[in-house]
C-alpha cells in the first residue's frame, strides 16, 4: 500500500450512518430514498438532506440538479473508504505495523481458533 496515500476526513458518527445506507442504495438516490431507509427512530427529513448536502460539500456524494431535485451518487465506495480509513488507523496507532494491529485485536478480544485458521488461510492466499 501507498506510504502517501491521501488523508480523508473521517465520517461523523451521523454521516457514516447515512453512507451505510447511501451504499446499500448503490445507485442514483435523492434525499427521500435515503430518508425512508434509514432505522426508526428516523432523523427529521430536513436533517438528512443537510447531512447529504455536507456529505457532497466533503466530496463523499456528487450530485446532478434536474429541475428542483437533486440527484445524488455515491463519490467514494464503501471499500474505498474503508480501505482509507484504516491505512490511517494502521499508520496512526500502530506505525504501519499489521503484527501490532493484529495484536492489539488478539489481547482485547478473543480470537477463536476458526477465526485464527481463517487468518492464517488468508496469509497463505496472500503468498
């Protein structure tokens, strides 16, 4: 992985919730689709077409104006963000060290033994 990879913002809790459902929509949305996806107790509409507003002004959704609707698109993907977020959790807490990543995992949460065979069976894959 990249050493100068791009530093994106982090999602706030309430925009990382509305991206969940925005990639599940997977498709050209507007606020109203997003809004009746999201778990009750639902958000007022208003509060989530400001939230999308602000995901579009961060560059997370773009979006095209037809009239007076918007129509948004999801600018960053899921595996986009994801794969963002932790190059900076790894290289922030853990020096670019996976061994510590992993570690830091194995001492606060149990690892099963399946979950062990799983990991070790995907460093085999990766070789």
């Amino acid at each position: 992985m990249d050493e100068q990879k791009k530093i994106i913002p982090e999602l706030t809790k309430a925009e990382l919730e509305i991206m969940q459902v925005v990639w599940q929509i997977d498709d050209n949305f507007v606020v109203r689709d997003v809004h009746e996806r999201l778990p009750e107790p639902r958000p007022a509409y208003s509060t989530v077409a400001t939230m999308v507003r602000i995901l579009d002004t961060k560059g997370f959704l773009t979006h095209k104006t037809y009239g007076h609707s918007n129509v948004y698109q999801a600018a960053v993907s899921k595996a986009e963000y994801t794969d963002l977020y932790m190059h900076n959790v790894l290289h922030t807490f853990f020096d670019g060290s996976v061994s510590r990543l992993v570690n830091y995992f194995s001492q606060r949460k149990s690892i099963s033994m399946d979950e062990v065979d799983e990991i070790l069976q995907m460093l085999n894959n990766k070789q």
